[in-house]
C-alpha cells in the first residue's frame, strides 16, 4: 500500500464521496508517476469507473468550490488547496484511420489503462476502501520506470497508429527523465512516421517545446532523428545532416555540430528561444553549401539565408510570428558576428556596430556565439575562447564609453524641420544617418553637443 501519496484531505473527500455514490475510483498517471519518481505534482487525474463528472460535482459540493464539466469529453475538473483534479470516467477507445480522435465506449479500469500511452502512465492508486493506497499496474509500469524505459501498454504498432501523437510524446518523456525508448517501440514509430500526418501543426509545436524546455534537448533532437520524425516536425534541421567530401576533404556534418551547440546553449541558459536560435543557427548551411577549388567548403552568407528560413520553421509549426520569432531571427542573422571579430582586429567601430545591431539581445547572442566554438581540437577551442574573452570584454568597455546598446540618435527628424523650417523630406533621413554613421565610426562622440554641430555641417552642404 502507497497510503503516503494519497495523504491530504483531497483525496479523502474523493475517496468518502465515491464509496457513497457506489462507485469506484483511481488515481492514475502523472501523479502516480511522479509520487515514485519523487516530483513534486499538483495535477492528479482520477479516473471512476461510473461517471466521472457525477462524482466530480459530488466531490465539488463537499470541498465548496466550483466544478468545470466538459459534457463532450465526459470530463469535469476543479481546483482545491493548489491542487487541480480532473474528473473522467473509465473508458475503452476505438480509432478510425483518418483521425487521431477516439471512438469512446464505457469500460472498466484495466480497459482505460490499457489506452494509455505508456506503461509508466498506465499505473493508478486505488481509492477504495478495502485496498486504499493499493497500486494497480497491469503492464509492470512500475518495472519500467525503475529500469528507465518507454513502453507502450499495448502492441506498439496499435498505440502509435491509433494516437502518433504518441510518438512525440515517447521522445518528449524519454528526454525529460532521461529515459530510453525500448527498440520495439522505436522500430514502431519509424513504421508509423507517416501517421504524423493527420497531427495539427499546433500538437506538434507543443511537444516540441517541451523537449526544447527541457534540461537536455539536443538528446530530444537527437532521438526524433533516430526514430525517423526529424524530417517530419524538422526538415530545415534534417537538412543539415550528412558530411560531403570532395578531392578528399569534407566539411563538418553541421547536424552534429547544431546539437553540440544546442547543449552548450541549455547548460548555460533556460531561455527556450535563444535555444531555438541555437538548434536553427546554421539551417542556412543546406543550401548555401558550396566546394570551390583552391579553397574547400563555403557557406557564404548562411546566416542571412537561415535568418529568412526561420519564418518558415516558425509558419509550418504555426508558432508565435510576433517578437520571439523575431528574436531568433536576428541571433541567426548574427550569429557570425562576434565571431568575426575574434579572427579579426577587434576595433571599437565594430564593437559600437555590434552593440548597435544587437541591442539588448547582446548577451544572449555571445551565449549563442560562446556555445558555437565546437571542435574536436581542444587547443583550436581554448585559443578560441580566449579570443572570445577579449571581445566579451571590448563590448564592456566600449558601451561603458559610448553607451550604443540601446543606441537613440541624438538628432531627431522633429529637430532638423523646428531648426531648418522645413517639412517630412529626403535630406532628414541624410542628415540623421550621417550623425549615427559618424558616433558607431566613432568620429564622434555620442553626445547631443557634437551630434548638432554636424547636424548643422550636413545642413549646410545640403543647402538647407
């Protein structure tokens, strides 16, 4: 008996109500999960074998709070001291071809774990009271969660045709724990990658920003390509992979070097789009792939092809194209950047241009740049790094000395027509450009005082 992680008031009220209204009733899934996994959970699925919404009601009036009832789904959910539980009657399911959506019919409780996704979700504690605490794990959940393993309850053919939403969500749970997904399950989804097909584009965006926000994601990645959905949710990224050689040279294979770099990124930063930045930073290198003789491979301007193939990835994913699209398109766009200036002469112009572009993203984008010094020569790295060091801290000193990060042109259009008494025209856009061109050059200093002395110079030569 497990009667410690059913301690709470919650659970007594719905274990009390249910033996009143003759019915019984389980907690199973993610709670029952977690509760051996040692996570702390607040979301607890019951399942009844009965009415699911009759029982939630019940339950509702005795703890004085409000009940939610999904008629069509045949669910009901409340909340409770920061506890959340959902309602649901125990249920059997039949799937149709064309649809990921089931066919549901009443059915006991070994029925409605049998339609899990998992054996590791499949596991529920009894709530009745001859056996309250008693776990109740027909497909041996509890093995394979002590053992690390994703299986299916089921034949796996059955649950990943029926739901291949499944699929992603074997990837998505084996790379949050940290768990391996058994080959006759990986066998599986790669006969059943077609069935993606019938996911909404919105589904898929969803599991993939759970593995994204989890604490390795490269494993993720690296496991859709293994099971053969790469191309499917990523193609741009499955683009990448493969090393070409010619005259017996070949460049690095860029899908390994992304995944690499996606590491490096997530152990230094929690923030999913710069993540995403990482994972897309050389989607540009496919096409822009180039052997020229007496110099190797190029990928000439990749970085501004990968920053226009962003809005792709984001479109066909139907993700946000408002500011975190944008953000991840500028660090793709200068991702080689930074770079650049550790290869060459780091000049304050540069620094100031730098800061200017990148604004306030400009540290997130050296985390990008930091992350994106691969190589299996460890010397090439740590002369890099140090390189590196020297920019980080140029960037420091310049925006101390010039403040350009949030750059505002001292010289505004409002001011060039009150001084010059003259309307909206092409010599406004002149004169400011000259002004911000002449401080990022480092001509002069940002400073109201010397921006309008040439203000009034430019002026002059445009005859105003």
């Amino acid at each position: 008996m497990f009667t410690e992680a059913l301690k709470g008031k919650v659970f007594d009220v719905v274990a009390d109500t249910a033996h009143e209204l003759g019915v019984r009733a389980f907690v199973i899934g993610g709670y029952v999960r977690d509760f051996f996994l040692q996570r702390p959970c607040n979301d607890i699925d019951i399942v009844v074998e009965g009415s699911g919404i009759a029982l939630a009601e019940a339950v509702a009036h005795k703890l004085h709070t409000k009940v939610t009832v999904f008629k069509r789904f045949g669910t009901a959910m409340l909340r409770s001291g920061g506890i959340e539980l959902e309602f649901v009657g125990a249920r059997r399911e039949s799937y149709r071809a064309e649809s990921r959506k089931p066919i549901v019919e009443d059915g006991s409780l070994e029925e409605d774990q049998a339609r899990r996704d998992f054996t590791i979700n499949a596991m529920a504690f009894s709530l009745q009271r001859d056996d309250f605490g008693a776990l109740v794990d027909p497909f041996g959940g509890i093995r394979d969660l002590a053992d690390g393993l994703i299986r299916t309850p089921l034949d796996p053919d059955t649950t990943y045709s029926d739901d291949p939403l499944r699929m992603l969500r074997a990837v998505r749970f084996a790379t949050q724990l940290g768990f391996t997904i058994v080959p006759e399950s990986v066998a599986s989804i790669r006969r059943n990658k077609d069935r993606m097909e019938i996911l909404s584009a919105e589904r898929i965006a969803d599991e993939l920003m759970k593995i994204m926000k989890s604490a390795h994601p490269a494993d993720g990645i690296r496991l859709l390509d293994e099971t053969d959905l790469l191309p499917q949710v990523l193609p741009s990224v499955a683009a990448l992979k493969g090393v070409e050689t010619v005259e017996g040279r070949g460049h690095k294979d860029n899908f390994r070097h992304s995944l690499q770099v996606l590491e490096n990124v997530a152990a230094a930063s929690d923030n999913v789009w710069l993540r995403w930045a990482a994972l897309l930073h050389d989607i540009g290198k496919a096409s822009t792939k180039k052997w020229e003789p007496g110099t190797g491979w190029t990928f000439r301007g990749h970085e501004y092809v990968g920053s226009k193939m962003v809005k792709g990835v984001f479109s066909r994913l139907k993700m946000s194209q408002t500011d975190d699209m944008k953000y991840v398109q500028k660090l793709v766009l200068l991702h080689m950047r930074p770079i650049a200036l550790v290869t060459d002469e780091v000049t304050d112009s540069a620094v100031r241009r730098l800061l200017f572009d990148a604004g306030d993203d400009i540290d997130d984008l050296m985390i990008l740049c930091k992350a994106d010094i691969t190589s299996a020569n460890e010397q090439k790295v740590e002369r890099y790094r140090k390189q590196y060091d020297h920019v980080k801290e140029k960037l420091v000193e310049v925006e101390a000395k010039d403040a350009v990060r949030n750059f505002k042109n001292p010289i505004t259009g409002e001011l060039i027509m009150d001084k010059y008494h003259i309307p909206p025209c092409r010599e406004i856009g002149v004169i400011k450009e000259a002004v911000k061109e002449a401080i990022l050059d480092g001509v002069i200093p940002n400073e109201f005082d010397a921006a309008y002395a040439l203000m009034e110079q430019k002026a002059a030569e445009l005859g105003l």
